[in-house]
C-alpha cells in the first residue's frame, strides 16, 4: 500500500487520537499526516509525542508543515488561524 492517511486533530481527548493513530499503522499505511489548527496544535504535538515515546518507539518524524489560512468569523471578518501538518513514518 502506498497510500497516506490523516487524521484531523480537533477537541477530543488525545488519546483517542493516539489510538486512531496507532490503528492507522496496524493497518500497513506507511505515512499518517495529523492536521490541526489554532488551539488543536498542542494536541496534534502531543499525540505525536505520546504515540512515539510511550507507544511505538520506531516511529519517526518525517516532515512537519505549519502555515496561516484565512477563515470567515461569525462577523463576517477575515481571520488568521494557524495550522500545522505532521507527517509520521515507520519506515525509515
């Protein structure tokens, strides 16, 4: 299998996440890409974190993307929002 998976970090706890990640990599995928953005980074930082340090030793970052979108508010202004996209791998 050659494809990508991704998994959207938002406001669930981070062990459903870990959990999620670590089902992806049960089923052969070779890279898992967590995507979140505004306050669901430090989630996404930590269940990569929690995923290679507690739960799979052998995975390994592979590229890690942050960026700026333009979103729409309840007010009609234009706002800022960060992002970020980290690339897990277990074969290198």
């Amino acid at each position: 299998m050659t494809e990508n998976s991704t998994i959207f970090i938002g406001s669930k706890p981070v062990m459903n996440y870990v959990l999620a990640l670590m089902t992806q990599f049960n089923k052969q995928v070779p890279d898992v890409t967590l995507k979140a953005r505004g306050r669901a980074i430090s989630r996404a930082v930590d269940t990569a974190e929690i995923a290679r340090n507690k739960f799979m030793p052998n995975l390994k970052i592979k590229d890690i993307t942050i960026g700026t979108e333009s979103v729409v508010d309840e007010q009609g202004k234009s706002i800022n929002i960060s992002s970020m996209e980290i690339t897990l791998t277990n074969q290198l």
